[in-house]
C-alpha cells in the first residue's frame, strides 16, 4: 500500500465588499509538511468578481494575488516571508483577515500524492462548474410526432 501523506489547503477568496460578505473563489493553497510542499494556484475569474462589485479594484486584487504563489515558494522574491519556513508561511497566507483577499478555514486530507491535489482542487472548487445545457426537445436522431 502506498504511503499516505497528510496535506492542508484553504481557498483563496475575493472579498470585493468586505461589509456584504460575497465572495469569488480565486485559488487554493495546498501545504504537506512531510514533503516540505507549499503550491498555490489562482485563477481569478474577473467577470464573476465585477458582477458582484462593478467597481472592484482589479488591478489592486490582481497584484495581491500574484504575491500568493511567489509567497509559497519562497526566497528572495517573496521578500522577509520567503525566509519564513514553508510551514510559517502557510499559515501567514491562511491567517484570518478582513480585507479583500481572505482564505477559507484550512481543511486537512491524507492522499498518496499531494503535489497532484492543486489541479483537482482548483477544477472542484475555483473554475465554474459546466453548464449542463437542457436536453433538446426534438434531437434529430428521434423522428417528432
């Protein structure tokens, strides 16, 4: 049987109106301190965000965003957070906050590879779900009465 690991990860949410409380899901954020891994990934979906607030800093919530990811791998270009360890740095990016830019609680899993779950997690719980269009009433393959 495979080793199983233990791995956290949370939602990046945008908060346009902190005081309405609506939210775009923008990203996830998956930590596995056995393997040292820290991976973010965003995807905002800007029309989404605009539709809950027309006159949402893009530009301000676009950079604030693209910090996320250089914040989980560390180094010189995520400035002092990148020397924090990458277990400090998780938390840093998941702690509550009231600004635009805010997580879900963090929810823990187990599973062979966490490396794979930031793909997975972004399709369930980032990118809009596919519209199922109605079924045709008169599908061409079926004569119509």
């Amino acid at each position: 049987m495979p080793d199983l690991h233990t791995y956290d990860y949370a939602i990046v949410r945008v908060v346009p109106r902190v005081e309405r409380g609506e939210f775009v899901n923008a990203g996830v954020i998956v930590s596995c301190a056995a393997q040292s891994l820290l991976q973010a990934a965003i995807e905002l979906d800007e029309s989404r965000l605009l539709a809950l607030d027309p006159n949402a800093d893009l530009a301000g919530i676009r950079a604030a965003l693209a910090a996320i990811p250089l914040i989980c791998a560390g180094g010189d270009a995520a400035g002092a957070l990148g020397r924090l360890s990458t277990r400090e740095r998780f938390h840093w990016l998941v702690a509550p906050r009231s600004t635009s830019i805010q997580t879900s609680p963090v929810h823990t899993g187990r599973c062979v590879a966490p490396g794979l779950l930031l793909e997975e997690l972004m399709r369930k719980m980032v990118r809009p779900a596919a519209a199922s269009a109605p079924p045709d009433p008169h599908p061409a393959d079926q004569p119509t009465a």
